[in-house]
C-alpha cells in the first residue's frame, strides 16, 4: 500500500473516531438531569413574613440526578447555589438587600442521587437554583450542570394593603383639590386664601412626617435587632452549645463564621477526625439553622463529609437577628464505624442592615405622588363643575 493511500486510510479512521466520540460525551450528559420537586407546591409557597402571628415551616426541595434512563445516578456530587430574585428599583421587597444575593452555596455527596433541604424563601419573585454534578470516588459519569427557575408569588393579602393605602393618600389628595379649586376671595396682601394655604401647609407636614416616619422607623428597626441579638445571646442556652468536642473516639467540630450580616453569607463548617489518628471519617451530618427571637427554622438539609471529614456550606441569615446552627453527626447506613450520635452547635449574631435610601425615597415618591394625584383629580373635577357663566366674569 503506498504512503498516500496509508494516510489516506489514517485520515478516514481519525475522523470517523473524532466523530463518534465527539458525539458520545455530549449525548450522555444531556441525557442526565436533575429533577427538582417542592413540597408544599409552588402556588402555595410565600415569602417570609416578619409579622406574622405563626410563621410556617421552611419548603422542602428535593433533588434527584437521573440517567437518561430515568435511574439515580449512583455516588455524584451535588453542588448546589440558590440566588435570590434580581434587584429591582422600582418595586422593591420587604427585605431589599437580600436582593440579587446569594441565599445558599452547598456541596455534597449524595450516594442516591438526591439531595432534600428545607430552606426559608425571604422574598418574592424568581429564584434562580444552579446544579453541578460530578462523580465522586467511584462513579463513572460525565459531569454536567443545570439552572432552574423557581417563581414565589407574594401574599395576596399584601397587595390589598398596598391597595388601601393607596386609596386613603388619593382620598386625600382629592379632598383637597375639591377645596383648592373652589373660588374663594383673595385678601389684599395674601398669596392664597386662607383655606388653601391651610391645606398646602398640612401636605407640606404630612410629606416631612412621612418621610421621617420612614427613616426613623427604619433606624429603630436596626436598633431594635442590635438589642434583639444581645438579648437573645445572653438567654439563650449557650452553654449547651458546644463547638468542639471529642467523644466515642471522634472529634467533631463546628468552625466558620461566629458573626454574619444580612445581604452577606457565612461560610460554615463541620470536621469529623477520628481522635487518635486525626484521619477523616465519613459520616452524615443533619445541619438546622434557628431563628431565636421568635423560634423559627430558616434552613436545614442532611449532607455527608468529604474525602477531608468535611461538610462545608455557605447561608445566608437574611433577618437580623440571633440564630442558632446546630449539626447532628450521625454514622452512615452500613458502616463498620458505629456511634451514637454527636451534636455541636453556636449561636451566630446577624448584623441587621437599614434599607437604603434609595429605597425609602422612592416610597415615598409613590406617596406623595398618589396625594398629588388625587389633588389634581379634584382640582379638575371643582373646575369641570363651574357654571361657564363665572369664568366669562372673572
């Protein structure tokens, strides 16, 4: 066979394999996925809310890596990032720097393939939830990843509020621009009859009381969580909280952040060694995060350690207030290292943050443009009310 026919046949058998293996990968990893379910359903999921009498548990999401068979992928490391709904200037959320932040950031080995947390929704809009899967020691199975979005509707009874606000400040608008525009006599000397200049002081002191309220309300607020948070730190049962211990030959061991701040989040950490030898030891890790103040779960999700004897995750605390985390180290299903379970925990201080003042100036440009709405409003319909004949004599 010449040199020419040699090369020729070489460059058949390159391309005919570049071919079939560039088509390989690519297929086997669209084929895998990550389905994603909520419970209790979406239509049913609301933002948290500050005020309520009874706060509901968190949502459990459940993630579950398929083939594209539709079986579990067996041993894949799941990691996972929740991001809260972008930031929007116009028609801002109950908790404005908690958006377009990072709400969870979590890795873990799921043996099955599924990966359940329970994590509490701050505000409404689209959350955006980006999955990475691997294989971990043992697995053969192309990496691949996955985004979805997940929409939370605000609370009807929100936007009746809202409504009725609305309506008092138009009201009240259109009162006085029923009083403004009637015809009244205009003294030597004055500007305005005496009713007008009456009403016009009274919007004037409204707007200024307005927008104190809204400042002074929102440094009270900050206040009010910075002596929350040293009261709760002194009540709370610290001493049953333990960071470090060493028991039934194992050291476990909580580290990470002790302070976190709301819009921010803390980076946290459980080590499993065995005590003699310092070597890692796998075992599954139930983490919880308590809200003290008024004794509400924020997050909680069951993961296991890495090849280290470590379970690392990174939460946001996007109320401003003490929070406890607690993290039950447990021995996995069928293995040779059997203990009782251990637990470690700390109370962690979140450093509330005021609402810019962005924000509240555009709240209160929507107030005092509903009043001036309204005063419009009335001023036109005094004036259509007026016999022709008066405008022809004035």
């Amino acid at each position: 066979m010449s040199k020419r026919n040699i090369s020729l046949l070489i460059g058949i058998v390159f391309l005919v394999s570049t071919v079939f293996y560039g088509t390989k990968v690519p297929a086997q990893s669209s084929l895998s996925s990550i389905g994603l379910s909520v419970e209790p359903t979406i239509e049913k999921i609301f933002p948290f809310e500050a005020e309520a009498e009874k706060v509901e548990p968190p949502p459990q999401f459940s993630f579950k890596a398929i083939d594209g068979a539709g079986r579990p992928i067996q041993n894949a490391k799941i990691h996972l990032q929740i991001l809260t709904p972008s930031v929007n200037p116009f028609l801002t959320t109950d908790f404005p720097i908690v958006e377009g932040t990072k709400l969870l950031d979590v890795e873990t080995i799921a043996s099955q393939g599924e990966l359940k947390l329970q994590q509490m929704m701050p505000i409404r809009g689209n959350y955006t939830f980006k999955m990475d899967v691997a294989p971990a020691i043992g697995a053969n199975f192309e990496p691949f990843q996955q985004t979805q979005i997940l929409s939370v509707q605000e609370n009807g009874i929100k936007y009746q509020n809202l409504i009725k606000l609305l309506l008092i400040l138009f009201a009240i608008g259109l009162v006085g621009g029923w009083i403004i525009g009637a015809r009244q006599p205009i003294r030597p000397g004055e500007i305005a009859p005496k009713n007008v200049r009456l009403l016009l002081s009274g919007l004037i002191i409204m707007s200024i009381g307005v927008l104190l309220y809204i400042n002074v309300s929102a440094e009270l607020a900050q206040s009010h969580m910075s002596m929350a948070m040293d009261h709760e730190t002194k009540s709370a049962p610290s001493s049953t909280l333990v960071k470090d211990t060493v028991s039934q030959g194992l050291n476990v061991r909580l580290s990470g952040d002790t302070q976190a701040m709301v819009g921010q989040a803390a980076s946290l950490q459980v080590t499993v060694l065995d005590f003699k030898t310092q070597k890692p030891v796998n075992a599954q890790i139930q983490v919880t995060s308590t809200q003290l103040e008024h004794d509400w779960t924020a997050f909680s999700m069951q993961g296991k350690t890495d090849t280290a004897g470590q379970f690392a995750w990174q939460q946001q605390f996007f109320d401003g207030a003490p929070h406890k985390v607690v993290a039950i180290v447990s021995p996995l299903t069928n293995s040779g290292l059997q203990f009782t379970p251990i637990e470690v925990g700390e109370t962690l201080e979140v450093e509330g943050v005021a609402p810019p003042l962005q924000v509240r100036l555009t709240s209160l440009t929507y107030f005092v443009g509903m009043v001036a709405l309204g005063l419009l409003t009335g001023l036109f319909i005094r004036r259509s009310r007026r016999p022709s004949g008066k405008f022809s004599a004035s």
